[in-house]
C-alpha cells in the first residue's frame, strides 16, 4: 500500500509519524513506527518510518508515538443541533417521547439559528471524541451546514422532512422545490458538504412526500435517509396504515436503492432482510439509542452476512444523550453478545470496520474516506495510549473498542487540516459553543416549568 521510497516527495503540508497506524484497508494492513504524508488535503503515503529512508520535509508535524493512528469515525446518523434538548426528556418510549415531549419544543425552538448553534455544539463534541464525518438529518440544513464548515468537520447534511397533516399538491410541490434548492445551493460549494434528503419516516410522512423527495434524491445523484422500522409500535402504526411492515412500504413506493440509508432498521422479518441486500439500501444502525429508548435490537450480524453496508450512528443527543461514536462502537460490540448469549459475534475489528469504512462505504463516499490509503482525503485521528487504561496494549482493535473512551482521542485531521492537536480544538471557541447552547436551554426550561405550574395548578 505505501508508495515506492522514490516518490515520496520531497514536501508535505503535514507529516503524522510515529504510533501504531491501523489503514483500515480492506487488507487491514498496520504499520508500527508509523508515517502518513498529507499534502492539499490528500493522504500521499501511509507505512511504517522503518520502509523510508529519509522523510520529507513538513510545514506541520504530528508526533503520533504512543498513540493508535487510524481514520477518523463516521457517523451514519445523528440530528446534530439535537443538541439543544439532551437530557430534555428520557426513559420514555418512543412515541410518547416524540409525540409529547420532541415535537412540542421543536415546534417552537427549531429555527435557523438554533440549528446553527446546537450543530457547532454537536460538531465540537463529535471531533474531541474522534468523529470526522457526520451524517445529520434535520430542519434548515444550511445553517447545519455553516456550522459544520466553521467547525471544519466533514458533513452529510440531510434536509429533513415530515407531514403533519397530509399534503395536497402545493404542499408536495414546495417539498421538491425546498429539496432541490438544497442539493443544488450545496453541491460542490465545499469539500466538507455532500448534501442528502431525510424524509423522516414512513409514518411522519405521507407516501407522495416519500415519493417526490427520493424523487428529487435520485435525479441529483444524492443520498436519502429515512427512519425504517425502529419500534414494534411503528410496524403496527405503518401495517395498520398501509397493510404493509416498513420495509415492505417502503419497497412498494420504490424509495429502497443503493442511494438510501435505513436508519434503525431494528424491526425486520428474516426475508426483510434479504430485500434490503437485495435493494442495495444500506443501513445506519444506533445500538445506545435504540436500547435508551427500548426499540429492540437490529439484526446487524444478518444484514452484515447478506451483505448489507452498515455504519454506525449515534442518533440524536435527545435519544443518546452523546454522541460518542467510541462509547457507541462499545455498545455495538456488547449488546449483540449478550442478546445471543455468543461472545464471538461483533468482534472488536469488525466493529472499528463499520464505524470507520464500513460508515463510508454506507454513506456512498467509501471512494474517498473511511481509510488510510494514499489517495484518499485526509480524515485522520490519533488515541493516546499512554494512560493506564490503555495499557499494555496487545490489540489495538481491542484498546479501542473496549478499553478506550471518547476522550482518549488526542488528535483530529479532516481534510487534511488539523482541527484539533492533544485535545485542543482549533476550529472553535468551545466556552462561547456552550454558552449559547445554555442560552437556548434557559428559555426551553423556562417554558418547561411554565407548561408545568399551568397543568400542576
Ligand atoms: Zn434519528
């Protein structure tokens, strides 16, 4: 995988040298006393120090010993600017927590400008725990998108969609022409930005809204997510509606290819499976919040042995409440094994697979991230190992998905540029992200309290 000595160049914008680099190449392929040479946001070389004779120069160097090197997490699913009612609501199912406590307060809290805020919130929390990409679906995706560009995090930003009463023409009508200002006002405007559709879920949305925004999703050529099966109460609520589970809904309206995401897919009968593989729809699978929220528990050894693309998300901080793709990979890696009493199911280098390239290749952009290999973008993150916790290390697999935790994550590149360095973010004030998240959080309260003195007396 590393280049011939002969053409490393004689420059780079930054070298990463020293440490243990897991490549996440189909081949797995480590290198201990590790160099990663990255230049115009673009990996050059990855090998082991040992195989060049002389390093390049660097305008910027990153000091890896003692650290695991390997790409940085992708998180197929999440609401990023969710951030903005962690810990509004919990341990309530899901239908009386959307319906009673999340859809009230988005109703009235979910503007431009709350959106921008909860995503740098969501952004800054995501890189100091080793994400480099985020797939976030929810309302006024370009001021998510803003956030994620000042933040200098990769993003897959999905304008979100739903149905409140059934929409006549007009209503279908400005869905296409929200959704195609949206594709066409990000295509190509960053290297960060790959925009994408979010219908919300097929009982949220009524089947023309589906239809016409995977419509639209499809003739540009972008992804499109939609929720798909995440309770037993949403089988009965679409079954009752449509004769039809979810996935079987959702085949019938065409809206399942290689371009859509499933998110949760928790609720599927055994051939159900085989229409996903069949369909080429990949899925997003949230283990923490999916058991938060006592959804069940997806067959993701199933769709993985059918050949299903599935990554790892980790939903919204309401449902979550982090978004902590390590502390996600630890459940992911867990909660199969003790389910079926089997403790070799989900091993540890399979989990890192589908929270890294496996994530990619979900979110259609495997090409370009989700490993270290020269000629992929630059989407690297350091884990220090120096810290008991972490210590001895026999498996980096392991380390990382049992032992460590999100802060254990020391450094950030995307795109090539170092967003944040021993822990240090660079991109943000992260005393001013907070600060104006718990200005948002003191008006919810406030109106919380007060609903609350009306219904008590
Ligand atoms: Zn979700």
């Amino acid at each position: 995988m590393k280049k011939p000595a002969e053409t490393i160049p004689e420059r780079v914008d930054l070298l990463v040298a020293g440490g243990v680099l897991l490549t996440m190449s189909d081949a797995m392929e480590t290198f201990a006393d590790a160099a990663i040479g990255i230049s115009g946001g673009e990996i050059l070389f990855a090998g082991s120090m040992r195989d060049y004779p002389e390093l390049p120069e660097a305008a910027e160097r990153i000091d890896a010993s003692g650290k695991i090197i390997l790409p940085g997490f992708i998180n197929t699913h999440c609401h990023a600017a969710m951030t903005c009612f962690r810990g509004l609501a919990d341990d309530l199912p899901l239908m009386e927590w959307l319906h009673n406590h999340i859809f009230p307060v988005e109703a009235k809290y979910v503007n431009r400008d709350m959106v921008y805020r909860g995503t740098l919130l969501a952004a800054a929390e995501m890189i100091l725990s080793g994400t480099t990409t985020m797939a976030d679906g929810y309302f006024h995706e370009s001021s998510a998108c803003r956030a994620a560009i000042e933040a200098g995090i990769r993003t897959v930003p999905a304008q979100g969609f739903i149905d409140f009463t059934p929409p006549g023409d007009e209503a279908v009508r400005n869905h296409i022409a929200v959704a195609e200002k949206f594709l066409g006002k990000w295509r190509d405007r960053s290297p960060l930005v790959t925009p994408a559709l979010f219908p919300h879920t097929a009982y949220t949305c009524h089947k023309r809204t589906l239809k016409a925004v995977k419509a639209v999703a499809r003739a540009e050529g972008a992804l499109c997510f939609v929720h798909l099966a995440e309770t037993a109460e949403e089988n009965r609520v679409v079954r009752d509606a449509t004769g039809l589970s979810p996935v079987r809904y959702a085949e019938s309206l065409g809206i399942l290819d290689p371009r859509t995401v499933a998110v949760h897919a928790v609720w599927l009968e055994p051939d159900e499976v085989r229409i996903l593989a069949d369909t080429g729809a990949a899925v997003s699978h949230s283990p923490e919040s999916n058991m938060k929220l006592a959804c069940g528990i997806a067959p993701i050894p199933e769709l993985l042995a059918a050949g299903v693309r599935v990554g790892i998300g980790t939903d919204g901080a309401a449902s979550n409440n982090d978004l902590d793709m390590v502390g996600e990979m630890n459940a992911c890696a867990k909660i199969f094994k003790a389910a079926r009493m089997d403790p070799t199911v989900m091993d540890a280098a399979s989990v890192l697979r589908m929270a890294t390239i496996g994530g990619a290749r979900a979110l259609g952009i495997g090409d370009r991230i989700g490993s270290i290999e020269p000629g992929k973008r630059a989407d690297i993150v350091t884990i220090d190992c120096r810290k008991p916790k972490m210590t001895p290390l026999y498996n980096p697999y392991s380390q990382i998905v049992y032992s460590a935790g999100g802060a254990d994550v020391s450094d950030s590149i995307i795109e090539g540029k170092v967003v944040m360095k021993n822990r240090r973010v660079l991109t943000l004030d992260l005393e001013k992200t907070m600060e104006d998240v718990e200005k948002i959080a003191a008006a919810v309260r406030k109106d919380l309290e007060e609903r609350c003195v009306c219904r008590h007396g």
